[in-house]
C-alpha cells in the first residue's frame, strides 16, 4: 500500500450486502446480490469475472451514479454522494470521451472549470498530470492528432484533475493493441504507486488483472455476487517482466481456474 500524508480510515469503501435490480417491461434481473468487500486505502484492486457478473455495476454504485437496491456502502465513512460531490472520486471508461475541439491540456482543465471545480484544485497542475501519465509536450494537441493509447493518457490525467482519492476504471484499455496495453499497463502502476490512489480497475483480461492489481476480486454471474478475491503476491515494483515468472503462471493459472466455474 502507497503511504499517504494524512491519516484516513482503514477501508476506503466498504460493501455490505450489496444488491442490485433491473426492472424492466419483461421482468427483473438482479445485476449484484450480497456483495461484502472492502478495499484498503490506497489498494489496488483488479475486477475479473464473466460478461454480465455486474463489474460495471459495482463502479456504478461505488460511484453514486447507480443506487443499490439493498444493503450499505461506504466511501471513506460516509455515503457515496458525499464523496462525489467532494470529488473524492474519479473515473475513467473504456471510451477516452474527449471534447474534440479542446487541446489535451484544456481537456485536463475542464474539471477544474466546472462545477466549482477550481474549489478542488489537486497537488499537480493539468500541465504536470500531463507529465505524470507521459505526455509531456503534448498540451496542445487535440484529440485527432493522438493515438488511442495518448487519448486513454489524457483521460486519466482529466480524472485525476481534482485529486480523488479513489480512481474507478472501466476497462479503460480494452480497445488498444496488446503493445499500447501493456505500455499503459505499466505507466499505471507507476502512476498509482506515486500517487497513492486507491484504485479500482474492471478487465477482461486474466494477465492485466494479475499484473496490475494487489488483490484480484473475482465475481461469479446470474447473480453477480464475490466468488474469491485472490491475493496476488509479486513485487511491488514489478514490471512486465514478472509475467515470464513462475509466480505470475501460478496466479493467472489460479485465476483461470476460477474464471471456468463462475
């Protein structure tokens, strides 16, 4: 876990019960059910699971942006609505989503100019974020002239623009080729170890969960609901070399094994 300047609660988010209905024309379907989980301040934890295990779902309620239909959840000891309007939260989908007739920098600035964002300026500078996610003498690029890779780059530096505490990330590298994903995979970790975020950070992918996450929190489907969150014991300033390690093909072994019975 990334040391922090400030004492804070042992559990950034903590999940009691957690459920989550659909309702529909053609009936219900229930997305979570009795979820319990919580995440350590400054954890890095990777979500895997089968297509509708409800790993979006759960950011979505993290997040305030989708009410659970039952049970309690907590962000940094208080509802998530409390931490959202305090912009304790950032969030980063699959889809970078920028202006286009912005530049990458003014893309960074924009929460900052909204919503009373000026209130909530972060220890970096848009013009430092940038830096800090590999985009150095990029500011003045628009959205056209940057690779997906650049663009996923900027949105993460956007969503770290007020300083959260919690960074959620929807398969936010699910769309770039094997060679851009594991460059980002590693300017994540570093990014998260210089920061000192707690991170949340939904994939498909068995390899990118094992290589990036502290704890992998593994969900089964039709409920979705926790089927094991597995420790993933490796260094902590690993690089994508570990995947070549003994550790790393028992861990992702491991989790494929439990991927088949979810």
């Amino acid at each position: 876990m990334a040391a922090l300047m400030n004492p804070l609660p042992a559990a950034s988010i903590r999940c009691r019960d957690i459920g989550v209905r659909f309702f529909s024309e053609r009936g219900s379907v229930t997305a979570l059910q009795g979820l319990n989980l919580d995440v350590a301040v400054g954890e890095f934890l990777a979500l895997l699971g089968p297509s509708g295990c409800g790993k979006s779902t759960l950011l979505r309620v993290v997040s305030d942006l989708l009410p659970p239909s039952h049970g309690r959840i907590e962000v940094f000891d208080g509802a998530p609505s409390v931490a959202r309007l305090k912009r304790d939260i950032g969030f980063v989908f699959q889809d970078a989503a920028l202006l286009p007739w912005r530049t990458a920098l003014q893309n960074v600035e924009l929460p900052l100019q909204v919503g009373g964002g000026a209130a909530r300026r972060g220890r970096r500078s848009p013009r430092e974020l940038l830096a800090l996610v590999g985009l150095a003498g990029s500011e003045n690029a628009f959205p056209h002239e940057l690779s997906g890779g650049m663009r996923q780059r900027v949105a993460i530096a956007r969503a770290l623009a007020s300083d959260p505490r919690v960074l959620l990330m929807d398969e936010p590298f699910g769309a770039l080729d094997e060679i851009t994903r594991d460059r980002l995979n590693e300017e994540l970790r570093r990014v998260w170890r210089e920061t000192g975020l707690t991170i949340l950070f939904v994939t498909h992918s068995i390899h990118e969960a094992a290589y990036l996450g502290q704890h992998v929190l593994m969900l089964a489907a039709n409920p979705g609901r926790v089927r094991e969150i597995v420790p993933v014991e490796l260094p902590e300033d690993r690089t994508l070399a570990v995947r070549e390690t003994p550790e790393f093909v028992q861990i992702t072994a491991r989790l494929r094994r439990l991927l088949e019975t979810c």
